[in-house]
C-alpha cells in the first residue's frame, strides 16, 4: 500500500513538471499581438476581460494602451475584473482605477452586452482564462457576447488560452432542460469573428 501512494505522488510530480515546462512554451492567443494589432490599431475596441488575462508580465489592457490602440471600454465576467468578488457575488460597474476606463458587469441581471453598450464599438476582444470545467461561468460569457456581436454586426476577435484540463475528460452529457448560465454549452454563433488560437513554441 506504501509502495503505491509513493509510485502516486512520483507520477504527480512528474505530471507537474511536464506541464511546468511545457507552459514555457506556450504563446496564448494574447501574446501574438502582432496578428491582431493590425486588425485593431485604428477601431474603438472593447475588451472582455479579467486578472487572467496578461501578457507575459503585462496586462491586456495596459499592453494595448501601450500599443496606443484606442481602448474604449472593458466588459468583466464573474469575479470581475480585479477577480476578487466571491463566486455568485454580485458585480457592479464602474470605473477602472487605474486606466479610467468604464468597466460594464457582464454578471449577475446584465449578462449580454446591450446595443448601448456596443455603441461606438468596432471590435471586441474576448481573453479569459478559462479552467475546463462546465460550472464554470466564462464559456458562458462568451456566448452572450458572441450572440451581441452578431445581431449588432460587430467584429468579435476571441484571444485564445488552453485548457489546463484539456486532456482529462469525465462526466456526463448535459440535458438540455438543466441548462442555465453556469452550465451552458457553448454553441458557436455565426458572427463576423476571428480566433487568435494558442501555439507552442
């Protein structure tokens, strides 16, 4: 019995470096600023994001700012945009302290963006970390802001990010009568959109 909780906690080790390492490697759809910097440089952008979505040591936001692109708003999912309110926390709007931008709660009565959310928009980025779990609300978020992009014509640019659970797969298929917000299928919508997928180097 000792033998097998040591040859355990051996191969969990080894799991953890191999994906230590294999995370060095990896470019997220954010980092490959290149190939959608052209697409964003002269539009009104918003963003969708929270304290997932960084950039090397950098945040999104700040790193477009930098870039001098026009960030103009920022949508926040669950635990907003700092990621500090507690799981099913109501998120309010605001404003951003540090940047001054308007940050607009995609939680809570407000899940989809608006018309007058979107208006003065040109393209919205979408970068969210998300953990591969179906409770999980971010998958959610992006199929509201998929449907609002789509029926108010904007262009939608999705940041891609991997799945840290992306090779362990268990559960059952969801009913569709237990639908909600926390379990929702992602359903691809058709939108004028563009995914920035992950690379390895």
């Amino acid at each position: 019995m000792l033998l097998k909780r040591w040859i355990v906690l051996l191969s969990i080790i080894i799991s953890h470096q191999s994906t230590a390492q294999m995370l060095d490697s990896v470019i997220t759809g954010a980092g490959q600023i290149n190939n959608y910097l052209p697409i964003i440089s002269d539009k009104n952008v918003a963003v969708v994001a929270n304290q997932t979505s960084i950039v090397g040591q950098t945040h999104l936001v700040d790193l477009l700012l930098s870039k001098h692109v026009k960030v103009k708003k920022i949508f926040t999912p669950e635990h907003g945009f700092r990621g500090v309110a507690e799981a099913g926390e109501n998120i309010e709007s605001g404003k951003d302290k540090s940047t001054g931008l308007p940050i607009i709660s995609l939680y809570g009565n407000h899940k989809k963006p608006t018309t007058d959310d979107l208006k003065g928009i040109d393209i919205v980025l979408f970068d969210l970390q998300d953990v591969g779990t179906r409770f999980y609300t971010y998958s959610s978020t992006l199929q509201y802001v998929m449907e609002a992009c789509a029926e108010n014509k904007k262009k939608l640019i999705v940041l891609d990010r991997p799945n840290p659970n992306g090779y362990y797969v268990d559960g059952t298929v969801l009913e569709p009568e237990f639908k909600s917000f926390v379990t929702l299928t992602l359903f691809l919508l058709y939108t004028d959109s563009l995914w920035v997928s992950t690379q390895t180097c």
